[in-house]
C-alpha cells in the first residue's frame, strides 16, 4: 500500500511540514520521495511490495502527479489534457 500527500506552503523554504508529514506516514513504508515546486509540495511513502512504484513525477513545468492510481485509458487522457507524447513512457501501464 502507498500514501500520497501534498502541502501547499506558505514559503517555498518551509520543508518542515513535509519531513513531519513523511514521518507521520512510515507505517506505509520506509522508502519516502518528495517532490516541489514553490510553494507546492508531493511526497508519497512505499514499502517493499510497491518496489517498482514511481515517485512523483513533474511532467513539465506547472504540471505534476502524484496519485497511487491506475489510469485506464492514458493516451487519450494525456492528448484531451495536452500532455506530451511519451510523457508517462517510463511509467508502468
């Protein structure tokens, strides 16, 4: 099982919040990836059986995922929301 979280900060340089969040969450388990843009942070936590699993990924500049989900479909999602092609090559389908 993974854990996904965000925070909307109020200065870029506040990393506190999400070192305590990622804390807060290691029952899901011990591998912890963050992501930031700004005042906007991802993070997410996976255990051993979620090994293949991909952090948070910044698709282009204003454009991020963070999602424990399956996306059925995703090349028509991607072109109806006008996202690269190959964009999410590296990402198990």
């Amino acid at each position: 099982m993974n854990a996904v979280c965000g925070l909307l900060r109020e200065a870029p340089g506040e990393a506190k919040g999400m070192a305590a969040v990622l804390a807060a969450l290691a029952g899901y388990g011990a591998h912890a990836d963050e992501w930031s843009d700004g005042p906007v942070v991802f993070g997410g936590r996976r255990g051993p059986s979620d090994e293949g699993a991909d952090p948070p990924l910044c698709v282009e500049p204003g454009l991020a995922v963070a999602a424990d989900a399956r996306l059925d479909d995703r090349d028509a999602l991607c072109g109806a929301l006008g996202v690269p092609p190959g964009a999410f090559s590296g990402l198990a389908a």
